[in-house]
C-alpha cells in the first residue's frame, strides 16, 4: 500500500505563493499522496505527485449530502473547515490504496515528509497531530467513521455540519466558538484511540510581525509561543528540508521542522522565486537565498525583521472588513 493521501478540497483563487507550496510538495517525491479537489483552472506546474479532481463546490456539497444522509449547511468555503474529519469518508474512494489519509491547508509550505512524518507514521497511530492545518488518520473502516461518534450524548458531528458558523471541530482548539472542545480530537481520546500529539511544525503566529513559533502542548491541549530557539534566528525551505537557522550560544544551530504554516499573513514573492533552489522566508515575504548561514555574521541582518509590511497588512485588512 501506498503512504498517504493528503486531501485538499480548494474553492476560488488560490494565494499568490501557492507556486511555492506545489514545490514543496514536489520536494516529498517518496510521497504520493496530494489530491486536489478544486474548481480551479489555473495553469499551475503541478508536481507529479499532485493529483487535481476538478470539482465545484455545489458537488462537494452534493456528494456529502449524499454521503452523511442529510443536507449539510455550505454556504461558503470557508465553512469545508470544519468537514475536514470527515474527508476520509466522503472520498473514500479515493484513498483505497493508502495506509493513511490526511487533511491540509495550503498556506504553508512543507518539509521534508519523509525524515520526519515517516517514522511516525510506522507506529500504527490512529490520529497524528492535533491541529487543523495538519492531521493525518490511519485509513481503515472504523476510523473512517470515528469522528460519527457521540460526545456527552451529543451527535457533534451533525451540529457542526448543519449550522453556518464555525464550529471548529476539525482541531482541538477552545475558543469562544467551541469552548467545550466538542470536537473530533476530544471523540477520538474519549474512545481511546491511539494518538500522536507532539507539534513537529512551525505554526507561525499571526499576532505578530516577526516570525514566532506557536507550538501544541499535549499537556495544557493549548497553542504556546515557543522562544526557544529565536535568537538570530531565519527560516529557509530547499529540496532537504525546512530549517531554522539561530543562534546558541557560540555556534549556529540548524532545525529541521515538519511544515511552516503562514496563517492570515500576506507573503509576497517574485514570479522567478520558485526557481531558486534556496528560499528564505520572511515575516512578509519569500527571497533568494545562496546558503543556510553558517557563522553568527550570516545570521545578522537587523533590519529584515524589522522593516517589514506586516502591521499595515494586517491594518488594511481590518480596515476592509469593517467597511
């Protein structure tokens, strides 16, 4: 059998470094596993390992209407959120020949699969990660249909798929649109499923105009800032890998993380950055990059974390949602 599918239905335009997101995953050749259902026509260079189903978003909602037995509430495409969980069910057609199926987002760009989610992968979890941007699920009848399970006598499924609002069942997040954390995590730990919870990603925080870490404590169930490793530090995606490069103590460290998620941050790049075979990744943008820096002295640059156009971004933005 094959790895994994990673399955991302897609409505409308996709953002402007999608380009790049395609590369990355064209970097995990050892995966087969990224299938796009998608309405759109754009003619981007798809990696041999992405594979595109078009489809509209009236027959997603056809086809899970069909599928759950009853008329499911999809006003936007914003709502496919909280489906994610049940992706394994609705296109299991699809996915017959993997071990493992899972959902992502595509405001992110991902590392090197094989190094890192692999061995993971080997050790038969029945869920792995806790987030909505990423989780994978292992791929059989049963856990197909795990998130169908009641919660405190509730079918939280069918509350969050009839209703307009975000739910947020597809991670375990408390918020003040679930503060209870009826969601898809909390079913499969309360009918004790095998889970992996540790973050191995970079989920950058969207309060803040430099690149910091937000990281999943299995512990608290929260999302942390994790400082850690901060220092000097930059972010660089190649064919090996994602990797932060940072200062510790007298030598320059260099990690490797699953992914970078660049959630509600507006990222601008060049037209020629998917060429480089090194991309630095900036608090508002993608750059060409010769190297990983090696010494403190490649490390230092004051003013790329600074001087950037996060603030006003995120001004504007806000400025056109209120008017």
């Amino acid at each position: 059998m094959k790895k994994c599918a990673l399955i991302l239905p897609y409505f409308g335009k996709f953002n402007n470094y999608f380009p790049l997101f395609l590369k990355s995953c064209g970097y995990n050749q050892a995966y087969d596993f990224f299938l796009f259902f998608t309405d759109s026509t754009e003619p981007y260079n798809y990696p041999q390992n992405v594979h595109v189903v078009p489809m509209t978003l009236s027959e997603f909602r056809t086809n899970a209407s069909q599928k759950l037995g009853f008329e499911p509430c999809i006003t936007t495409a914003y709502k496919l959120c909280d489906f994610k969980p049940a992706y394994g069910f609705l296109f299991e057609e699809y996915i017959r020949d993997y071990e493992y199926w899972g959902h992502c987002d595509c405001d992110l760009v991902f590392g090197n699969l094989e190094k890192i989610l692999s061995p993971v992968l080997d050790k038969d979890y029945d869920k792995i990660f806790a987030a909505g941007h990423l989780t994978i699920y292992r791929n059989n009848f049963e856990n197909n249909r795990r998130f169908m399970k009641s919660l405190e006598g509730r079918e939280i499924y069918r509350e969050a798929f009839t209703t307009n609002r975000i739910y947020v069942f597809d991670e375990n997040v408390k918020c003040s649109m679930n503060p209870d954390r009826l969601n898809v995590h909390t079913i499969f730990r309360n009918d004790n499923a095998k889970i992996y919870e540790k973050d191995l990603s970079f989920n950058v925080s969207p309060k803040k105009a430099k690149i910091t870490r937000t990281a999943y404590n299995p512990k608290t169930q929260k999302f942390e800032e994790d400082l850690r490793y901060a220092h000097l530090a930059r972010y660089y995606l190649c064919s090996d890998g994602l990797f932060s490069a940072s200062w510790d103590k007298d030598h320059v460290c260099i990690r490797q993380y699953l992914y970078m998620h660049l959630q509600s941050r507006r990222m601008r790049m060049s037209s020629d950055i998917v060429q480089s075979p090194i991309v630095e990744i900036r608090p508002d943008r993608f750059v060409k990059a010769k190297f990983l820096p090696s010494t403190k002295t490649g490390l230092q640059n004051r003013f790329f974390n600074v001087l950037n156009w996060f603030w006003i971004d995120t001004y504007k933005k806000r400025f056109k949602e209120k008017f």
